[in-house]
C-alpha cells in the first residue's frame, strides 16, 4: 500500500431512519472519526515507570456538508429524523479498498446558515453496538 491522498473517498454512506443505505458523500464536504482506546493507570507504589491496561474501543464520527433536500438519497432526508428518533445506523467508509462499518447513534443534525449565505450541516455519531472498530 503506498501513501494516498483522500480524494477520492470511494465509499461514506449512511443509513436513514429506516434503514436503507444512503450514499451521500456527493453532499459532504469533510469528515473526521476516530477509534480510540483508553488506557487506565495501573502503576503501582513498586514501580519506576508508567504501568497501563487498555480499556475499551470506541468509535466516532463527525460528518460536515451542505444542505441538500432533494429526494432521498440526500444528507437532509437521511439526517433529518435525528432529533426525532433514536434509531442506531450503519456508517461505512471504504477508503483506498479499505473498509470501516460501524452501527452509530447520531446525537445531532446541525445547520448553520454563515452571513455569506451558505447553508451547511454537521452530524456527530458515537458507536452504538458494543462492536470492535474493524477496518476490512
């Protein structure tokens, strides 16, 4: 595998409430995740160095965009029962032949209008399912 750049991103999509798979990276303009493991301080009184235990895995994502409310598949009609529902969705990213997919709940949809007119959004989610991150 040789270094790459992010462009393009062959897969982000999301699922809707209902549970069909939405392709919407025409719609997003940047995202960031992460799949980090706490540790725990475990060093005792008998040591001279840093002792850790690795806690449990985690995953988030922060999806950015512009406002799109055409028909289904867009980000506003996959986004827009976020406030109203608490239903876990599959995030999948496939970057360069490798794939991420994770169940997330989104805690938000957020629009922001700028004074210079645009109309954007940002979704935060947080693995829902108690999986391991896995790229594949």
């Amino acid at each position: 595998m040789a270094k790459e750049t992010g462009i393009p991103i062959t897969t982000l999509s999301v699922d809707d409430s209902a549970g069909t798979v939405r392709v919407i990276r025409n719609d997003i303009v940047s995202f960031n995740f992460s799949t980090p493991r706490p540790e725990q301080d475990v060093t005792g009184l008998d040591k001279s160095a840093k002792e850790r235990l690795q806690l449990l895995a985690d995953f988030s994502i922060t999806i950015n965009g512009i406002f799109n409310d055409a028909v289904a598949p867009s980000s506003h009609t996959t986004f827009k029962t976020v406030p109203s529902t608490s239903v876990a969705r599959t995030v999948s990213l496939d970057i360069s032949g490798q794939t991420l997919a994770n169940e997330v709940f989104f805690s938000d949809y957020a629009l922001t209008r700028a004074p210079t007119g645009e109309l954007t959004f940002t979704a935060p989610g947080a693995l829902s399912d108690g999986t391991v991150p896995t790229w594949s």
